[in-house]
C-alpha cells in the first residue's frame, strides 16, 4: 500500500488514494513488532513511499509517519550493530509508543539471534547502503541532520574498500565491519548502492550555470559523485559489458549486453542505461569520446539499452527473462539460464528516461509494446501475475505473485511515458530506487499544513500517568493495609487514648 500511494496520486486516481491513504495512516509503522523485518525492503518501499507521496502532495502526515518509520530503523538495526553497518533483518518497534515491552523484546530477540546464530551478521551492499536518497530528503525537509549522518557514515566507511575501477565488496560482515570478499557487483544486492552515487547528487548539488551538477561544497556528494564517474569509467567498461559480436561467433549486431561474472545478463542490470543516460546529461564529464558518440556515456547507455531491448523483443512474448547466459546467443536458440518475467520495471524505467532526455518517440512505440505484452500475457482477473517463460508461446505458467514495485515503478514508468515531459519532470524530481519521486533542491521547505495537527500519535504520557497515579495509589493502599495490620507505636497509643 505504501510502495503504491505516489503512483495513485500521478494516475489522478483521487478516490483510490484517498481509501488507500487512510489505511496506510491507520499503522503506526508498517511492521510487525514481533517479526524481523528486512530493512532494505523497508525502507526503499515504505519510507520511500511515504516520502514519495509527500513530495507531491505535501502532507504532513505521511512526512512524520516516514520519520517515525525511519527512527525505528535508528533504534533497531542501526544501533544493534556494533559498528556503522546497519544489520539486514531487524525487529522494529514504534519510537515513542510502546516503551518497555517492545524494547525489552527487541533486545532478548537481539541477544537470542548473536547467540544462537550468525546468520544476522551479514548484510549486502544495496543493504547497507541504500539509505542516502531518503535519508537526505528527510534530513533536508525537516531539517533534521541525524539522517543525513547515518547515510553519510555508511558511504564513507564502505567506499575506503573501493577499488581500482571504483567496484566497492558486494557483502559485509557488519559485526565486524569487514567485507567477506573482495568481489563487487552492479547488479543484484549491489545495484542500488551505485544508483545513488549519482542520485543524490542529483538531488542535492547545486547546479552550475550550464545546468551541470556543482557538488564541491559537500565533500561527501562530491566523493559520491567522483566514484560514481569511475565506475561507469572503470567497472561498467571493462567487466559489466559484452559485446554482441564476443557474445556469438559470426555476430554482426551492434548490440552491447549489461552482464555480470563476465557472461550473465540480469534483468535488474537494465537499470543502468537510464542512469548512465541520466548522469551524461548532468555530468560535465570530460570523458575520452572526442566527439565519437559511441565512446560518450550517452553512447554507452544507448548501447547497453538495445542489448536489453533486443532480448525483450527476440522473445515470443515480447519481454525480457530474469537471468540468461549471453555467451553463445542465438537468435533461433532459446538460451540457457532464468525464463521467468518477473514484471520487473528496469527495462521500462531506461526506457522512460531516454525518452525523457531525446524526446524520439521510438522509446513510446517501445514501452508501448512492452505494455501490450503484460497486457497479454500477465493480466489476471484480480490483478498482474509474473510468468515462468518467457520463450514459451503462451508465457508458460503463471506465477501467481505481483510484487509491490509492479505498481511502484513499472506501472509508474509505463504511464508517465505517455505524460507529457513536464508531468513530473526530471527537472524537479529525482526517483529513488523505487521509482518515488522526490522533490531536488528542496531548500528551507516550510510544511504545507500545520504539522502539530498531524503529529502522529505522540508518547502516551497520559496513560503512563493514569498508570503511575494507579501504582502508587496501590502501594500507598498496601502499606495502609500493612499499618492496620502492624501499627506503629503512635498509632496504637492514639487507640489506646481514644
Ligand atoms: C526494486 O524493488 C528496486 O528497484 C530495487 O532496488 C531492486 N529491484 C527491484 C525490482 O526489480
């Protein structure tokens, strides 16, 4: 419910939002106190989407329920951890309500699970560093700094251990604050790590008069932004790429594949076009393309893009598998690897952003077509269901899940390639990882609406006074009793007298 608000709100959805913000203002925290929670799909989904829909609509409401959220992962995960990794599943409880008995369990869960195993010891990169985008926006909006800190401690930290091409260790020992091994990814568990190496700068740097991103006055976002144009330098060139004419003998197909481990294409790498388009046209890169647009980064995520959009369009149902080799792909083989689609949104979230940044329609007629194949293909009577192949005829069978991010981005992304471009434009917005729209440059905001009308529900000092007043009403009725029972020497003589 929370990942889906902003995307009610951009399809004018009014009466939907409305039943739907209702609910989502009725919990305290979307979490079960009793159960571990995974922080990284907390928080990208909730808080982001909390965030997300604040941003357009500027209800204070939904800014304090994601402050709330994002002070329970403070007390929870954050602070378990010995060191500034937070953990990856944690119990969460409301900051302010509850007291004692949550907290009491949080800890004996806590001391149970160090004890007993070492499971909860590990977290992956996009785990522990994911949290900048909204930790930055929150930080900003309520001019708090304390977020901003967290997110900015985990970058420093992790980005001591990058390397040579930029790639920093893909898991962590965060007991320890170790990686477990040297080897780094941009794709599954690592991919949002980097996409917000340039995000937050694009939300937060100024702009010079070019319109390019001007970070020099934060030495963080400037580090941010300096590692993120090495990756794309060093990593994304020499280890994340194949050619198609590597890929197959005899292939003549300018095609370029994102891939991971030298050789598998992940759907989830088919983000990194529109980021890398994003970053050519707000970076003032120097890079070594002299006019060879091939060899620039808008040249490079064009690339990237046709491998991914080749694989949507060479498969019989029009759209892209989770995971394939490409090494030996054959236009009249099936390859080997991961058919499902999973209604994944990368491949529609480059290609809404390239069609922002050209304007060439080709990028409509192409999301168009992939629409067509969900359409088709995964379109129940309730709602949208993944496939299990997606190079059989009919799809294969269905897989009866729709993930939060289904409404979240690729539906988002699918509808606002067909808004015009100032419908929230890439200007004003910049969208995290889960496609939530955050407002860039927000400076000095002041709240739309008078922020102690929806504070949400504060400590309840009335009930802990109705609790003391009950306590010690007992105890004083107790030694009452017990003096009836006992008297002292004053009281038996004034008796006696009497
Ligand atoms: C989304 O939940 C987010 O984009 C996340 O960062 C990784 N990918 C999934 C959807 O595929």
């Amino acid at each position: 419910m929370h990942d889906s608000l902003d995307t009610l709100v951009i399809a004018g959805l009014h009466e939907e939002y409305q039943s739907a913000l209702s609910l989502v203002l009725q919990q305290d925290l979307q979490a079960t106190a009793l159960q571990p929670t995974k922080i990284f799909e907390y928080h990208l989904r909730c808080i982001g989407g909390l965030l997300g829909a604040f941003s357009l609509t500027g209800d204070a409401r939904l800014l304090f329920r994601a402050k709330d959220a994002a002070d329970a992962l403070l007390q929870s995960p954050f602070q378990s951890s010995p060191t500034v990794l937070p953990r990856m599943y944690d119990v969460l409880f409301p900051p302010r309500k509850g007291g004692f008995p949550y907290k009491l369990y949080s800890r004996l869960y806590q001391w149970g699970r160090d004890a007993f195993t070492n499971e909860h010891h590990f977290n992956s990169l996009a785990g522990v560093g994911s949290f900048a985008l909204e930790f930055h926006y929150l930080s900003q909006v309520l001019g708090q700094t304390v977020y901003r800190e967290k997110a900015n401690e985990i970058f420093e930290f992790v980005a001591k251990h990058q390397q040579h091409d930029g790639l920093v260790p893909g898991f962590w020992n965060v007991m320890t604050g170790t990686p477990t091994s040297t080897r780094g990814s941009l794709g599954s568990g690592s991919d949002s790590f980097y996409e917000y190496l340039l995000k937050l700068p694009l939300m937060a740097c100024d702009k010079d008069r070019s319109g390019h991103l001007s970070c020099e006055k934060d030495s963080t976002l400037q580090s941010m932004r300096n590692l993120y144009e090495k990756v794309v330098r060093g990593a994304l060139r020499s280890k994340h790429i194949m050619r198609g004419s590597e890929a197959s003998e005899g292939a003549h197909h300018p095609l370029v594949y994102p891939v991971e481990n030298g050789n598998r294409f992940h759907h989830l790498l088919c983000f990194l076009p529109g980021l890398v388009a994003l970053g050519a046209a707000n970076l003032d890169v120097q890079d070594e393309a002299n006019g060879d647009e091939s060899r620039s980064a808008m040249g490079l995520a064009k690339e990237m893009f046709s491998g991914c959009q080749y694989l949507y369009e060479q498969s019989p149902t029009g759209l892209g598998p989770e995971e394939i080799g490409i090494k030996g792909l054959d236009a009249g083989r099936q390859p080997s690897g991961d058919h499902r689609y999973l209604l994944r949104p990368e491949h529609v979230e480059s290609i809404f952003v390239l069609y922002r940044l050209t304007g060439d329609e080709k990028y409509q007629e192409m999301g168009w077509r992939v629409f067509e194949s969900i359409e088709r293909y995964c379109r129940t009577e309730k709602g949208y269901t993944g496939l299990s192949d997606v190079y059989d005829g009919g799809g294969g069978k269905r897989i009866d899940d729709m993930p939060s991010y289904f409404i979240a981005e690729t539906l988002k992304y699918l509808l606002l390639l067909f808004a015009p471009n100032d419908y929230i434009s890439l200007d004003e917005f910049v969208f995290t990882t889960e496609a939530h729209p955050l407002r860039r440059q927000v400076r000095n905001y002041v709240l739309h609406t008078d922020s102690s009308e929806y504070a949400p529900a504060a400590f309840p000092w009335l009930l802990w006074l109705v609790i003391i007043i009950f306590a010690s009403t007992a105890v004083t009725l107790a030694s009452l009793v017990r003096h009836g029972i006992r008297c002292s020497p004053k009281t038996h003589e004034r008796r006696k007298s009497s």
